[in-house]
DNA sequence: GCTTTTGAACTGACCGGTCAGTTCAATTTC
DNA sequence: GAAATTGAACTGACCGGTCAGTTCAAAAGC
C-alpha cells in the first residue's frame, strides 16, 4: 500500500539519516571517516546551490549530483534537506567566529592596540568573506528574515560573530582609546556590516582588486579619515 | 465607454497580464482607478511575504489571499510571479533614491558641508529602512545572488542608490573636505553597509530605540570618533 | 560481515499558470 | 431615465509539472 511510515520507522531498518552526532561537523574532526569526507562534499555543494538560488530554489537532486553523489546517500546522512542546511549553518558560523577570535587574540599577543584589533578583525572578516562567498552570501540572505524555522540557529550565529567585535570595542573603551560616548552594540554591528556590504560589492563588482586596498579603504573609515580625519576633534 | 483604460490600450481585447506602462506603478500616480488600487495592495502583500519567506516559497495563493483577491486577478495584473516582483523592486528603488537624493539636496539648499550631507543621508536611510523594512530586507537577501533572473534589476537598483552616495563623496573630496585618499567606490559601499545592517539589527534586536539615537551612533562613527577621534591627526 | 553507497522507483502534496465564466459601473440607446 | 450593452476587472476550479521524502534490493567499500 503506502510506501512506509511517514516517520519512525518501526525498529527493524538502518535509522537512516538519524540525528547525527552534531559534534562531529565537516572538516573539523580530524578522523576522516568516508562518511565524514561525503557530508562535507554534500555541505559545499549545497552552500554553493543554496547561496545562488536560495533554499527553496535548490532541489535535493540537485545537491546530489553536484556533489558527485546519490539522492540516497543525501538521506542516508541527513534527516532531512533541513536538517542538512542547519548543520551547515552551525559548521559555517563556527569558522568565522574563530577567525576573527584568532585576529583579535594574535594582535593582543603581538601588543597592538584595541583599534588595531578592530583592524585585525576587518582584515580577517575580509580574509573569510573571499574564501567563503558562498556561505557569506546565504547568511546575509537569511539572517534577517522572520518567520523561518532556523531563526533561533541564525540568531545565535549573528549573536557569535557580533559579540567578539563588542568585546573589543568594550576594552577599547576601558582603556581609554575609544570614546566613552560609543555605543557598543550599534557600533558593531555598524562594523560588521560595513565589512560586509564592503567585502561582497567587492566580490561582486570588483574582484580583481587585492585584499589589501579593500581592507586599505575601510581602515580608514574605521580610523576616522573619511569624515572627521582634517577635523579637530572638540 | 468602459470605466476608463488606465493607459489607453490600443488593442481590443485587455491584453491579459500584459506588460503594464512600467511608469505608475503602486501609489505614485494620483489618478486612484480601480486597478491601480489591486496592484498597490498585490504589492504591499507580497513585499511583506516574499520579505519574510523568500520569493520561492512564497506562493501566488498566498499572496493572492494576503491581497484579499483571487489568485486569478495576480495574473490579470501581472504577467508572472517573476514580473510582479520585478516590478516591485523598480518601484522599492525609486522610493529609496529619491529619498536620498532629496536629503542630499536639502542639506545643500540650507548650506550644509559634505559630511553634514552624508550625515543627512544617513538619517534619511534610517528613516527609509524604519518605514519599510520588509522590502529592505528583501533587497538584503537578493542582492548579492547568482544566477538569477532579476540580477540584471538588482544590479540596476543598487547602482543607483550607491550613486548617491558616490556624488556626495566625490565633492566632499573636490571641495577638499575629504580626504583625497579615499576610494570613492567602496567607501559608499561601507557606509551603504554600515547603515543597513545597523538599521536591520536595530529593527531586528532592539526596535525600542529612536532613530535619533541610532543615527547618533552612526555620526560618530562617520565622523571619526571611534576609532581615530582621540587621536590628533597628522 | 558491517557500514556505506547506489540508483531507480514511487507517492502525494504543492504550486505556477490557465481559462471559461461572472460581476458591475460606466456608457449608450431609445 | 429605465433598459440594454459593453468590457475591464475579477474569480476560482482545474491542469500539468515538480519536488521532498521514502523505500529497497543490490553493489561497493573497508
């Protein structure tokens, strides 16, 4: 009759595309199990599918064969085409977060100030954004949209990168090197989508300029050049 | 004869869905017909819906329903799916360039500097993004897609907006209130990005405050006292 | 021999687009 | 000025295609 439950299959069968140890994402666990090198083909050929058409634009059928794999093998190893892209989410999230700790850790270990640690920061978000357009462009697709399933995921994401940006403005300030009349949180997310909207009209419209003058022109943005730099301040 | 063909169709028949004069679209036209009045709330449902949904997931039925119409006058007013959204995009535009060119103006008008006009501009883009936020939010998430039909609209659209930008640069430097190393084109980007993210975050995260007050985080960072107002300038 | 992958088949819901028919205010006719 | 006519605007049932999800027997690794 009906090809099978709709959900729980009763005990006998694989649990196919069972919950998955969410711990183990991608690239990050060095034991690279077979099963582990084709959900990472599966992630980057859905990050590309997705970050060009959209989530629901993009078939299952799709993200197998660019990956080089069968529909099965997709439900074999997500629950769902959901789930898949939740996963990826959290996979994405955790590199950027741990590119910008590093810039920020790596100038306070090589003494810079706190407004060089924002540079830093810059440079890296940058750095991700060109070796990640992908991903970059589907978060931004995402992260404000309401009424979505994954909210929560992207919330906490957005919440991730957004808070090393404050706690250094947040030391800025304690050390007396930043305005005290800033406000932490506006400012950085003003940071972070300048870097953003910057980084991808460069990927976009003028890619064949180095990471260097980009990060150039937005260094002095940061550094006050642009409107107050020939301005005494009060 | 009949109620009054909106712009004189030259055949006979109504031409079905057919491309309407792309000039009056949604509230701009005073003369108030009757299916003018359809297009403007086909468009205010579906700007909401595609803002929170996306533009596949959105249904035609939804938006029909949303409109209070049936699925059916969708189609009389307009072509397709793809070209009622086009048409929406032209008609988002016009609102926001508009918007920021009159800003640009008016600070020119009562004598203001360059850095007062990008501050205005600043304000007037908060003050877009506040009263519409969905069709921000939709602009945010097709922006920087591949592979799409409209990429050709959105490329279109965003041009025209970051060229506003650009002007007031431009004779900001010219007028030698900037500095000259600037690069024109991405610094627009970064304050077209700076101003959208912080104006969807504070939409998103903490729509309680005013945009006095946003706008005020904004002109610091503007005006260089974040990062280099402490500072003593060369 | 277990895990993993394959690939084809199938289902049922959903969705964009169509079209024959209906409505009704403006216009024309008498 | 009442009745008839017109046709733009609108309606909603319907059609054909698409796709997520499921299943499974067989093959391929390890």
């Amino acid at each position: 009759m009906s090809p099978g439950p709709v959900d729980a299959a009763p005990g006998t069968r694989p649990v196919r595309g069972a919950t998955y140890p969410p711990g183990t994402i991608g690239a990050m666990d060095s034991s690279n199990t077979r099963r582990q090198a084709t959900r990472q083909k599966l992630f980057e050929a859905a990050v590309t599918l997705i970050a060009e058409q959209g989530f629901s634009s993009t078939t299952v059928d799709e993200i197998a064969e660019r990956a080089g794999v069968a529909k099965g093998t997709v439900y074999y190893n997500f629950a769902s085409k959901t789930v898949l892209f939740e996963e990826l989410l959290r996979h994405g999230v955790e590199l950027l977060t741990t590119s910008l700790q590093n810039a920020s850790d790596e100038n306070a270990e090589r003494g810079g100030s706190h407004v060089d640690g924002l540079d830093a920061m810059i440079r890296a978000g940058l750095h991700f954004i060109s070796r990640y357009p992908a991903l970059t462009q589907l978060y931004v697709a995402e992260l404000w949209r309401t009424n979505r399933a994954w909210q929560s995921t992207l919330m906490m994401v957005r919440q991730r990168a957004i808070a090393v940006i404050e706690a250094e403005l947040r030391d800025g300030v304690a050390a007396g090197e930043l305005s005290e009349d800033i406000d932490i949180a506006l400012t950085a997310s003003a940071l972070f989508g300048m870097v953003l909207v910057a980084a991808l009209d460069w990927q976009s419209y003028q890619p064949e300029r180095s990471l260097d003058d980009v990060h150039a022109a937005l260094s002095l943005l940061l550094q006050g050049r642009v409107g107050g730099g020939a301005v005494a301040p009060g």
